[in-house]
C-alpha cells in the first residue's frame, strides 16, 4: 500500500486537477490519498464531501489551520501505506508519477526518492510546461515531490509541529533523515507541475508576508541546527546583508518604488522578469526578517536567563 498526503489550504480549483491525476495513476500496486484540509474556508470540504465517488482513492481528514508541518503529520498518523508520497495541493501529476517513484525505490530501503518539480502559471494545460533552469532544485528533502518509507519519518521524528508559519519545516525534517544515513534518489521520471498564477502587482502584500515568515521560521530551523551550511540556506550571513542590500539599495528599491516598472512588465506581458526583479526587495525582506526574527529570539533567552 503506498499513501499519497496531500496537505491544503484554499486551493479548491488547482486541487481537482490535482486529484484528478492521482485518480488517473497507471500503478498497479493499492494506493490511498489522503486530503488533510488545513481549515479551508474556499469549500474545499464540501466539494469532496458531495463529489465522493469522483475520486474513489481519497481519504479526507480536517484539522484547524495549524500549517503544513502539523497537517503533513496528520496524514502520516493515519496513513495506512508503506510508503508514504508527499505533494503539494497544487502540483498536477503524470500517469506514471506513482509507477516512477516505486520503480527508484524498489532496491533501496535506506533512501527516498524526490522527481521533477517544473513551476508552470499555465492553469488550463499545466502539464504543458517545459523544464527550466529555475525548476532545478538542490534541496535534499523537499516535501513537494517526494516519496519516502513511513518508519523513517517515525524514526526521524515526523515534523517539528513549532513551524507554524510559512517555510523550512521539509528541509529541517530532511537534516534529520540524512542524519539517519539516509540518501537521496534523484527521480526526474516522476514529474509534478506545480501551478501558481502568474505575477500581478496584487500578490505583493502576501509575497512581502511569506518573505518575512520563511525569515522567522529559518530561524527556529537555525535553533535546531546551528551549522553553516543552515545559515547559508536560511540566508543568515553576511554575504546575503550585503547582497540584497545593495541590489535593493538599501531597501529603497522595494514594492512602492518599483510598482510603476513592475506594472509596465505585467502589461506588456513579462509577468515572469517581473517577478524576478520583485525577488530583489523580496530576498532583501527575507533578510532584515531573519535578522529581526535572531534578535528576538536571543533576547528572549537573555531574559529567560536573568
């Protein structure tokens, strides 16, 4: 048996298309999806309620909105496979996704696999994406696509419930899991598209938030495992302060400043470059976040210790 968790949040139109690949699986072992809503206020429940017999795999468990970490815990609590397939709620999947994962796996217990992960804005034909440079990933556990024995999640500790906001809970799990002697199986036959809308202006409110997030959650990744190569991913080091402080110069460069060009590159159909030269105050907010976020945490142990 292998179980397919699926954690989400508001993410009601991309998520059927998901499913509705995960139905379509060419695999012929018994497989189980398990849905763990993380309080969706979209309908999201009530369409999978009332459209039950569409997706015969599915198994749909609710929880408060707690994040990812807490819901991908869930679904490994009540998964009832061997194996356990971690994807995103908005990633649309090949008929041979399940097959290519089970396939990499099937002579290596003490490893996961992790597939391709190609970032697409096309909502209509997201499999028609093409692999770019950007779609390369060197993370060693990333939970988007992912498959992985469940007894190593168990060993290893599942999920630290403490990351509550947005980033890191994956990579964290994944120190832990190549501390067990874990390895890592490249997969790139098991392709996810993972869909998002093209860039607006309007997605800058949130996007500045999620920055300032990963930045405070990276820190409670960094408490854990306080190493370099922690602070080069969580972007805790000099090199990253002087970086993005100067491409943003000093901050000036930032959402208000640049709307006006950042708008002109939307209309004139460059949602992408826009997007791109936005990741320049973005990282510079992810910065100044977990340098706030530091600060924070050591004056609280100081007055913890006085």
């Amino acid at each position: 048996m292998w179980s397919i968790v699926i954690p989400t949040y508001n993410r009601l139109p991309i998520l059927q298309k998901c499913l509705q690949a995960m139905e379509a699986q060419d695999f012929t072992q018994p497989y189980e999806i398990v849905v763990v809503d993380d309080g969706s206020t979209d309908g999201t429940v009530e369409f999978l309620q009332s459209h039950a017999d569409h997706f015969p795999h599915v198994r749909l468990f609710q929880q408060n909105h707690e994040g990812a970490a807490i819901a991908r815990n869930t679904g490994i609590d009540v998964a009832n496979g061997e194996t356990i397939v971690f994807i995103d709620s908005d990633l649309v999947v090949t008929p041979v996704f399940l097959s290519a994962h089970a396939k990499a796996l099937e002579n290596s217990d003490r490893a996961f696999t992790y597939g391709l992960v190609i970032n697409t804005s096309n909502f209509e034909d997201p499999t028609s994406a093409q692999v770019k440079i950007q779609d390369i990933s060197t993370a060693f556990f990333a939970t988007g696509n992912v498959a992985i024995a469940k007894h190593w999640l168990i060993e290893a500790g599942k999920f630290d419930p403490s990351f509550r906001q947005y980033g890191w809970e994956d990579l964290e799990l994944g120190v832990r899991l190549k501390n067990l002697g874990l390895k890592l199986i490249k997969c790139p036959e098991a392709v996810g598209y993972h869909w998002h809308p093209a860039f607006t202006i309007e997605q800058l409110p949130r996007l500045v938030d999620v920055e300032e997030q990963r930045g405070r959650m990276g820190v409670v990744f960094y408490q854990k495992h306080p190493t370099w190569e922690v602070r080069m991913m969580i972007q805790m080091t000099w090199f990253h302060v002087v970086l993005w402080g100067v491409l943003s110069v000093g901050g000036l460069l930032n959402e208000r400043s640049l709307r006006p060009l950042l708008t002109w590159l939307i209309n004139h159909g460059k949602p992408q470059l826009a997007l791109e030269i936005a990741r320049i105050f973005l990282n510079w907010y992810n910065v100044k976040g977990v340098y706030a976020a530091y600060r924070e945490a050591a004056l609280t142990k100081s007055n913890t210790l006085l």
